[in-house]
C-alpha cells in the first residue's frame, strides 16, 4: 500500500482544528487515509454513510444521531446527510476539542447547494488527488517548494529520465488506486468507462435534477478535448447547443464530483 503525501497534513490539521474534511473524487483512497493506523491510533470510531442503515438513522433524526456517537469519530460520505452539518457546528461549539470530527466527501462538500453551514473557522479542508507520481515511487514531491525556496535549484542529476512513450503511458495509466491495480490497457481503461458511467449517473443525480440526462456527458467529452485551453463559456453553449445558464450549472456539478478541475489565473 502507497503511502499518502497527505497524511502528515491530516494529522497535524488533527491536532488543532475541530473538524477536518478530506474530500476528493471517488476511488481516491479516502477510506483508506483515514481509516490508516496513523489516524486511528487515537481511539476514533469509523461510520460510513454508503451504510443504508446509518444513512436513514441520521437523517431520520440528525440530533439524535450525533449525540449518540463517540468521539473523535470519522463520517464518511458526509455528502449524503448535508443536514448534519449544522448539527456539528452546535457540536463544536458546546465543547471546542480538536479532531472531534474527521469528514470525508466523494463530492466538494463546499460546493452543494444544501449545505448551509460551512463550518468556517471550525473545519479544515484538505483534498486527496489520485495517486502522484511520487506517491507511487515512494517520495515525497518537492519540485514547486525548490522553485520558491531562497538556495538556488540544481538537481537535474536527480530528475528521472523517461521516453516519451512510456511517458504518454504513465498520462493513460492515471493514479486511481484501482485503475493503477490493472496492468493490462484494456481492462484499466473497462475501469475508467465504468467509473464516469456511475459518477455521471448515480452521484451527479444525487446532487442535482437533471432533465436531459445524456446532456452532462456529452459535456464532459467536449471539456474533455479541450484540457489545458481556455475555458470559453460562449464556444461551450454554441457547441452544446445549450443555454449559457445551464451550461454552467451542469459545468459546476462536474466541479463538484471532481470530474473538471479548474486551474485558475
């Protein structure tokens, strides 16, 4: 098993804040991190709302719920009770202990439209990519730190040689522990179709009414084809034939499920 970049980050964010959300898409290896003997060596109990039961508990009566758990506790899937979090705001503020709550949501929990309480000042949110490259060699990734840091970078000894071809292979490949657990294309690749088929499906309807349902995918192949260009709103709804409105909307909800990743100015 890979060890996470993330988990030092995890475990001081522990240390002093409240509540931590670790968010990221599925299949990431969230449940894994937090569910790993460095985060529960503290005693933390572990509920995972993909459990029917504990998914109808909770939202049947979110008081209740809470005030039976013992803590420190981590919540997992906390997307589908976004009731709760108010409930563990009053938590938190009738007895301000860090690392009470550990969260985990397979969809940017900031992001939804029923969240009404941020928690803001109370919860740290971290996010867990797939797989770095680093993370699979077994090293911590310095690159960016040795830009800004005051020595003068001079490591070129050190950097990896690689063909081009097994370099587009490593870009195909991915980091998603299951994708990376198939050495043959054709399978990992049987993977990947059935990972957006599901997330397009199942977790984008759970966040939202769509009414054309083969709109958002047909969107995310168009973004597709354009990675790493301007996003342009006006081409995007000639293209999609849909208005600038609910382009954006179903544009968000592929943000929210960590489908597009927007690198801003």
């Amino acid at each position: 098993m890979f060890r996470r970049n993330l988990i030092g980050q995890l475990i001081e964010a522990l240390a002093d804040t409240p509540a931590v959300l670790v968010n990221g898409a599925r299949q990431t290896g969230k449940s894994t991190l937090v569910r790993s003997k460095e985060v529960v060596e503290d005693g933390r109990h572990y509920l995972t709302f993909d459990d029917p039961g504990v998914l109808a508990a909770a939202r049947s009566d979110p008081n209740g719920f809470l005030a039976g758990l013992p803590l420190p506790i981590t919540l997992d899937e906390v997307q589908h009770v976004p009731e709760l979090f108010p409930v563990i705001k009053a938590a938190i503020d009738r007895r301000r202990q860090p690392g009470q709550f550990l969260l985990t949501g397979s969809a940017n929990v900031m992001l939804l439209p029923k969240i009404s309480e941020s928690l803001a000042g109370r919860m740290e949110v971290l996010t867990l990519w797939p797989f770095s490259q680093g993370e699979m060699n077994g090293h911590q990734e310095g690159f960016v730190d040795s830009l800004f840091s005051s020595e003068p970078w001079n490591r070129s000894d050190e950097l990896q040689k690689i063909e081009w071809v097994a370099l587009l292979e490593l870009l195909v490949a991915g980091g998603y522990p299951p994708a990376v657990a198939r050495h043959i294309p054709a399978r990992r690749d049987a993977w990947f179709q059935s990972y957006t088929t599901t997330i397009l499906q199942r977790d984008i309807r759970d966040l939202a009414h769509i009414a054309d349902s083969t709109a958002i995918p047909r969107l995310l192949s168009v973004v597709a084809t354009r990675a790493g260009s301007l996003l342009n709103f006006a081409d995007l709804s000639r293209t999609m034939a849909l208005p600038q409105t609910t382009l954006k909307r179903y544009f968000a909800l592929l943000e929210g499920t960590f489908l597009v990743q927007l690198l801003r100015p």
